[in-house]
C-alpha cells in the first residue's frame, strides 16, 4: 500500500494505492490520528487506486469516521472500485459512509460544510 496526502485549504485528500490490510492498516491508522489530533476536521479518501481492502483496512476507516465526527468533521470516501464497492455493501458501510463517485463530488460535498 503506498499513501498519497495533499492538502487543499482545510481539506486533507488521502490516496490509497494497492492493498488496504492486516500488513499495513497500522500505518494509515497512525497517519489519521496524527491528522485528526492535529486538527483536520475534513478528510477525504481516495480509494480509486485501492485494490483490495480487508477487515482490518474496513475497520480503520469506521475508527477515522468516529474519531473525525467527535470534533464535528467530515470523513469521505470516492473512487471506490466495483469489488471494493460490494465489500462495503456487505459489511453494511455504504449506510455508514459518505461514498461519491469523483473527486469533485467529493470535494464539493465536504467543502461546503462548516
């Protein structure tokens, strides 16, 4: 898995390439908490390049949704690939999460907010 940050304003995008799972979760556990202790309150996931993703990868995501709603935020999803798109699907997250499509949806819905 190979992590890809850019900030715009206050808006941090998160790219994720490859495999989201057991081997490497901890390193974007590590890099939300940094983020959202450090104050990111609208964070966006690029999940156009990831592959695959397993339990361990679905979980850090509902931790970072959690942990960003405390402080009021915004934590979304684009991109998601068709088998990805199902795994969410199944584990009930597609109610969860805000998923869009593109990267200007996603951008536009977030950054509306206050």
């Amino acid at each position: 898995m190979e992590l890809l940050e850019q900030k715009m304003e206050e808006i941090t995008l998160i790219g994720i390439t490859g495999r989201l799972d057991t081997t490497n979760y901890g390193i974007l556990e590590k890099r939300l908490i940094t983020l959202i202790d450090e104050g990111a309150k609208k964070i966006i996931i690029d999940c156009a390049n990831m592959d695959y993703i397993s339990s361990s990868g679905l979980r850090i995501f509902l931790m970072g949704l959690k942990k960003v709603k405390l402080s009021d935020g915004n934590f979304v999803l684009f991109g998601l690939q068709d088998t990805i798109r199902e795994i969410f699907e199944i584990a009930g997250f597609t109610t969860i999460f805000e998923i869009y499509r593109t990267k200007e949806e996603a951008i536009k819905a977030v950054g509306s907010r206050q």
